[in-house]
C-alpha cells in the first residue's frame, strides 16, 4: 500500500495574532491505494443543481476517504461552495473564499458538488483513499 | 494587521507512478477582504471521558455570521478503529471521520455549530478556530 503524507502549518509572527508567535506543525500519514489525481474545472453554475460540479460521487469509494479542495480564484471575494446533494436540500458544508483550500475527511457516501457565487470560478480538488 | 499563513502539503513517493508533491498556502483573511483574521480561541485540547454523540464542540453562537474563520480539528488519539465523526449544523450533517491521527482544515461562517460524536470512551481532539468578529 502506498502512503499519503499530509502535513500542515499555521503560523503568525510576533505581534500579529497573537502576542507571541503561532508555529502549529501537524502531519498525518494515509494509507491509500487510489486516487482521483488533482483535477481542475471551471464551474458554471452559480446554485445547486444539475449544473453544478460533481467534485466527488458517493460511493466511488468504498471508505472514509480524504478530500483536498482549492478555490484558485485571487479575489477574496470569488467564493466556491461545496454541497453535499445526497442530503435532503442540498446543504452547503463549505464556503471557500477565493484562495482559500481546505482539507478534510468524507465518509464516501455521498456526492459533493461545486458552484461559484459567479460563473467560470475554478475549483482544484483530489481524492485519495484506502478502497475503491 | 494580522497575517496569518496556512500551508497544506501532499506528498507521495508511492501513490502512483509519478512522486505527488502538492504545496497550498493560504493568508488567512477576513471575509471578502485583505484584512487578516485577528481573533483565535487559541489551541483548545478536550478530553472526553464518555463517548459522545452529537456533542456540540464549537458553537454558532460564539461567532459572527457570514464571516471567513477557519478551523483545525485533529483526533489526539492513535487508533485507527476509534474515531471521532465531525457534523455540521442541527441536522449534523456529517463531514467524515477523524481516526488515531488525522487532522481537518476547513473554512468557517459562523452560522452553523461543528459537532462531535465519539466511538469509545477516553478519546481526546484539539481545535483552534481562528476568526474575525464583526
């Protein structure tokens, strides 16, 4: 089995956040065996709905994978959200500003799709996990 | 102002036949601005004794609403059996699973509670939200 290292760092410096400075460091090692690679696509839709960017469909995998999503938009502004619609009303779990990523598990059970609060916003995504 | 830089890698020499080496940074900003986050819960560490379910680990109520914080969950633990389920809002929409480990890096709007349910007693996470207020 092949293994993914996920590793993350927060700082500020002296005086900025905090009085003192901000050095979080964490990494995890996953254990994975597939992997969507790092897809790109510009985004049409500005709602939910069948127009919008499938970024993960339930079930692909068959457990909890780890999701990794980047808003490549350069205005703060230009948000991305991420909905979950295997969920009765299509509830948004993620807003992402423009520049913003984010990291996180998915259990795999359901379909997350994408939409821009403008049209043509580019999202960058990928996948890894330990079935398929 | 504050800066507050957050930087995610990726990397692998054995996912696939070509070495993954992927670098994301990111300045953490107020929403729709480039004015820096300036508040922090600061690193909160929470043991829990009993197995949760539904447990509300970070409150709407604490933050503005339509903002851009950000929040860091990590599972203190290292089983890779137990986990804690990460939810969202009243209706705990469920996120995923942090196992023995595992950590989560999302953005934050202040409008819905990020709860927790545990697998098993004695499991412990740390948080730190980082936000602005209005």
């Amino acid at each position: 089995m092949a293994t993914v290292t996920a590793a993350i760092t927060l700082t500020s410096a002296v005086g900025d956040l905090l009085t003192d400075a901000l050095a979080l460091s964490d990494s995890t090692a996953v254990t994975a065996l597939h992997t969507s690679g790092l897809a790109r696509t510009k985004i049409s839709a500005t709602a939910a709905g069948a127009s919008a960017s499938t970024i993960y469909t339930a079930d692909d995998y068959a457990a909890p994978c780890y999701m990794y999503v980047k808003n490549t938009q350069t205005t703060s502004s230009h948000y991305i959200y991420i909905y979950n619609d295997t969920t009765s009303g299509d509830p948004v779990e993620f807003k992402l500003a423009g520049g913003d990523w984010a990291f996180f598990p998915t259990n795999a059970d359901k379909t997350l799709r994408a939409y821009g609060s403008s049209a043509n916003h580019v999202i960058e995504w990928m996948v890894f996990g330990t079935e398929n | 102002m504050a800066t507050t830089t957050a930087t995610l890698t990726l990397s692998s020499a054995d996912l696939s036949s070509q070495a993954l080496s992927i670098t994301a940074t990111q300045t953490l900003y107020k929403a729709g601005t480039t004015t820096g986050l300036d508040q922090t819960t600061g690193l909160n560490k929470v043991i829990y004794a009993a197995a949760q379910s539904n447990a509300t680990l970070i409150s709407a109520g604490d933050y503005e609403d339509n903002t851009a914080g950000k929040v860091y969950i990590k599972n203190v633990g290292s089983s890779s059996k137990d986990y804690f389920t990460i939810e969202l809002g009243g209706s705990n929409i469920v996120i995923g699973r942090l196992y023995g480990g595992d950590f989560m890096f999302i953005p934050y709007e202040g409008e819905q509670d990020i709860d927790i349910t545990s697998t098993t007693t004695s499991m412990e996470l740390e948080y730190i939200v980082i936000f602005q207020a209005a």
